[in-house]
C-alpha cells in the first residue's frame, strides 16, 4: 500500500509539474499578444517625435520638424515592440502603446 501512495504523489506532481507549464506558456502567449496589439504603429511613433521635438526651444524644434519633414525616420516593427531610425541612429522606442523619443538622435552632430 506504501508504494502505491509514492506512485500517486509522483503522478499528482507530474501533473502539477505539466499544470505549471501549460499555464505559464499560456501566460507568455497572453503577453505577447498584447504586446503586438499594442505595439504603435508609425503614425503613432511620428506624432510623438513631433510633440518631444516641440518641446525644445523654437529655433531647435523649427530646424529638427523641419528636417523630419524632408527626412522622415525609417519605422521598424518587430510584432511586439516598433522603433524608428533617424540617420543611422535610433530615434524612438515603442512597446505597450508607449512611444520613447530620443531627441539627441534629430540634432546635426
């Protein structure tokens, strides 16, 4: 009788062992599809460059707007996060409908 209630307890925690598993893939799966329903898109990416850019002191942000303007940054999606190039240099960051700018990227160095 011992040894059938070893038998049990290492089926019950294989079955635990195999719970665990499934519901974190399930739990990986529900994150990655909200990450890529809300990755911004690049109207998004260009809307938020456009308003940090602003923020500068209007000489600064007239020369920069302007420039993006003629010279759009180049828009990357990689399903769950998007980014954005600006003469070889990385512009912005989106992830969960966040768009981070790095306004050191549109400066003339």
């Amino acid at each position: 009788m011992h040894a059938i209630n070893n038998n049990d307890k290492n089926a019950t925690l294989r079955t635990n062992r195999g719970n665990v598993l499934v519901y974190t893939l399930i739990i990986l799966l529900l994150g990655a599809i909200l990450m890529a329903v809300s990755n911004p898109n690049q109207e998004r990416h260009l809307q938020v460059i456009k308003e940090r850019l602003a923020g500068q002191n209007a000489l600064a942000s007239v020369v920069a707007r302007t420039a993006l303007a003629v010279n759009p940054p180049s828009y990357h999606s990689a399903l769950v996060l998007s980014y954005t190039k600006y003469n070889n240099k990385l512009s912005s960051i989106g992830l969960f409908s966040y768009v981070w700018v790095d306004t050191k990227a549109f400066k003339n160095k």
